[in-house]
C-alpha cells in the first residue's frame, strides 16, 4: 500500500554544543535517545540554477484538474491556474501524484499528461537527456527492505520514487521516451501521458513518479495535468488525446482537493505546516567539495571514535545547527503551496571528499548517510533512536566512488531504508595510510516518499 508522506513538524530549537565525550542516554516516552556528541558543518557550495518544474500538490489528485501550468493566463477560463513562466535551456521535471478511487464503485484510471507549448514563432526541439516514470503498483511497490542493499543493477528499490531516482542517478532513459520532442510555433506537444490505474487493487490507491532532465533550444510553457481516462467506442478505457489535454489547460481550474495551506515562513509559533509543492524551483544540482576550509583541499579525517557530519537536505526548522537551508526556492508558487522545494525532491548531490590521514599510523574511515533526529539547533551533538520506530524517512540509492586497498578505482551503489532517528552503516570503509590522502565522491538523488534532513558523516570508529 502507497504510504503518503505526511506534514513534516515542527521541532523545539536548541543550541549548539561543541563535541567531546561519548554518546549519552536519555529515556523519552517512546524509546531511547541517544545523543552522539559532534557537530554538524553547514555543507560547502550552493544549488545551480537549472529552473525545475516541480508537481506535487496536491498530491492526492481525485478530480480532473490543472495539477500546474507555467502557461500565460491570457484566455483561459481559469487565469489564476496560471503562473506564466518560461523554460529555456537545461531545465528539469519533476511530478508526483497519487490517485485513489472517489468511491468504491468509481475505479476509472486517472491519466497525468505533461504538456509542452512553443509560444515564439520558431520551430522549438527539446531534448530529453534522462527519463523515468514509475508506478507504485506494479513497477515499485513499497516493499519491506533490509536497511542496507548492495544495488548494483537498480533492481532494488522499496516505491516509485526510490526507482525513478536510481534510475536518473544511472543516466537512465526509459525506452517508452522519446530523444527529443519538435514544436512548432504556437503548437502543443505531448512530454507525458501516462495513467495512474486503481482498478483491481485493494485498496484502490495508486501513485506515480516522473523525472527528467531536458534541454530546450527556445521559450516553452510547460503543464502538468490530471483527467480520467476517456471511452472509446466500445466503451473500453482509452489515454486522452493531445487535443482534449488542450481544452483541459483551456478550461479548468487547479485540481481538488487542494492540499493543506502552507504556513508563511515568518510565523513564529506551532502549529507549522510545510506544504507541499507546485512551482517552479530553482537548482537540480548541488556540486561541492567538503574541505576543512574554503582556503584547504583537503578534509583531515575525525580523530579515532570521532565523527563529522555534513547536513544534507536541511530546510527550515530543521538546519541541525548548520544555520544553513537548503532548500530550493521558487520563482513561481501557487498562493495555498509550499513557500520553498523543502526536501529537494530529485536534486542530486555531488560530494567529493578529499580525505587527508595526518597521523603517523592508518586509520580506518567510514562513510555513512543518516537519518539524525530533526532539530534546527543542536544541544550536544546528534540524537537518534534505539529502538527504532517503524516511520521510514529515507528511501533510496547513494553511490559512491573510491580508490580500493588495491589502487583500483570502484563504484557501489548502495539502496538505503532509514527510520526516523536510524544511525547508518557504512556505504564505504577505507583504510587510510598514514600522511596520504584518498578522494572519495558520494552522489544521490534525494528520492520522494522520504523526510529531511539526513547527515552525510565521516567516522573514525
């Protein structure tokens, strides 16, 4: 069954203090805390530019509707539908819908189409780099995963998302599209047209996920949109065609229902709401090299029993002391939507380590993503879990790339399953000789159906 990513919430804040001693307990009503002292460093460079289009609210889709449009306003019969935002360039798409029947007896299958427009007076191509689009049932359904699979192939996966973002981190282009599309001036074509079957499955709930990057050599609007299949003449099931997608953009108004209304960033007090997400965000990558100073190429590695943690996806209200939020801002937004693309959905970050052992011995390093409790300051350092609770947080694959004992270079791709407040095993241990260094990069793409922020850490057990 499709579990639906519910409202992230608000955490108390705390202060930051300084590592030193071993990990501490604490009993809290449901489990243990338990408190690793260390800092967390805000992570080095910044998102690019690349504009993505970004549809994920309302998640829940149960009427036909505009999911969202970057087309004009002029003429339609819903202008406020309408955000009016060209792409041009490298841009990306990313859309995440769930269906569910409206009632038992209504099981018809809900299309997603994304549509293209060429406004200009030029023929228009638009090249498509990568591509992936998965169901839940039956391409990637949420299957019960160990915390750590070695994935070599992308044949594991635990959702949709967790399989469309493997793919994008391979170069992956599924074959069903196309290398480019062609528009001509003042003309539509369709990018997507895709369904979201519920028949036949119990209960009747389905979801979809869908990204690629693309290039396109003049102005585009770009839609997402939500329409039951349509009859044919036998009364079977049928995709829509690219003219009654036309009319849909013409003429209807957002989809309902309408997710939560997101809190404006400014209110101080709980209860927040973060929102879900239906813009135009801007950066799809996050490239950096972690050193221990803009003015150093290296990363001294932790003294032994020691850690150091990189926040990785952090937002607001939840910058683990980093003072830093990541997340992507957005040029367009529909008013009742998510103020910024909190969690990155799909932005892939690029880390290359250049670990340095100043010591006169080896030593052993380890490098792990986990899933810290949320916290906006630290108190200590930070706090996970034991037990466990059952909510997972995270769901995806993270390569990584290093040179072996031997001096051969490797790439593992790892598929992690992490609950709220779960430490992580290693995606890579090395031993590091002493005075040498070894680089090791690190690449995701953060996957939906998961919940920031997570940590990348150094650990030197």
């Amino acid at each position: 069954m499709l579990t639906l990513l519910a409202t992230l919430l608000l955490t108390s804040p705390s202060e930051l203090t300084p590592p030193a001693s071993p990990p501490l307990i604490s009993q809290t009503d449901d489990s243990q805390e338990i408190l690793r002292r260390q800092i967390v460093r805000p992570l080095p460079g910044q998102l690019n530019n690349i504009p993505v289009f970004n549809s994920n609210s309302p998640e829940l889709v149960l009427e036909p509707g505009i999911l969202l449009s970057t087309f004009s306003p002029d003429g339609k019969v819903h202008p406020n539908a309408h955000l009016e935002y060209t792409f041009e360039g490298r841009f990306d798409v990313f859309a995440h819908h769930v269906a569910k029947a409206p009632s038992p007896d209504d099981l018809r299958t809900l299309y997603i189409g994304i549509l293209l427009h060429n406004p200009t007076n030029e023929t228009v191509t638009v090249k498509i780099n990568e591509a992936a689009s998965y169901l839940s049932q039956p391409d990637a359904p949420f299957i019960e995963l160990p915390p750590h699979v070695d994935n070599p192939d992308g044949e594991v996966y635990a959702g949709p998302g967790s399989r469309v973002m493997s793919d994008i981190l391979r170069g992956r282009h599924q074959e069903e599209f196309r290398d480019r599309i062609t528009l001509p001036p003042q003309e539509s074509r369709l990018l997507l047209n895709l369904p979201i079957p519920v028949k036949e499955l119990d209960p009747p709930l389905n979801g979809r996920s869908t990204y690629m990057r693309l290039e396109s050599d003049g102005e585009i609007y770009a839609a997402s949109l939500a329409m039951f299949a349509q009859p044919d003449e036998q009364g079977e099931e049928r995709a829509p065609t690219l003219a009654e997608w036309e009319t849909l953009l013409q003429t209807a108004d957002l989809a309902t229902p309408r997710d939560r209304a997101a809190t404006p960033p400014d209110q101080p007090n709980p209860p927040f709401y973060y929102g879900r997400v239906a813009g135009v965000s801007i950066g799809s990558e996050w490239e950096a090299v972690l050193t221990d100073s803009p003015r150093r190429q290296t990363l001294v590695i932790p003294s032994p029993g020691q850690t150091i943690s990189y926040g990785i996806s952090t937002l607001d209200r939840g910058r683990m002391g980093t003072g830093q939020n990541q997340s992507a801002p957005m040029a367009v937004r529909y008013p009742d939507t998510a103020y910024e693309a909190h969690g990155n959905y799909g932005v892939e970050y690029d880390l290359t380590l250049p670990l340095y052992n100043p010591t006169q011995q080896p030593q052993t390093v380890e490098i792990a993503l986990e899933t810290a409790i949320k916290q906006d300051q630290l108190t200590g350092g930070l706090r996970f879990f034991d037990p466990l609770p059952q909510r997972v947080f995270f769901r995806g694959t993270v390569a990584v790339e290093y040179i072996d004992e031997t001096g051969t270079q490797q790439t593992r791709y790892t598929h992690l399953v992490q609950r709220r407040g779960q430490e992580g095993n290693p995606l890579v241990t090395l031993t590091i000789p002493p005075k040498s260094q070894n680089s090791v990069r690190v690449r995701l793409l953060y996957p939906p159906d998961s919940t920031p922020p997570q940590v990348l850490s150094i650990r030197n057990p």
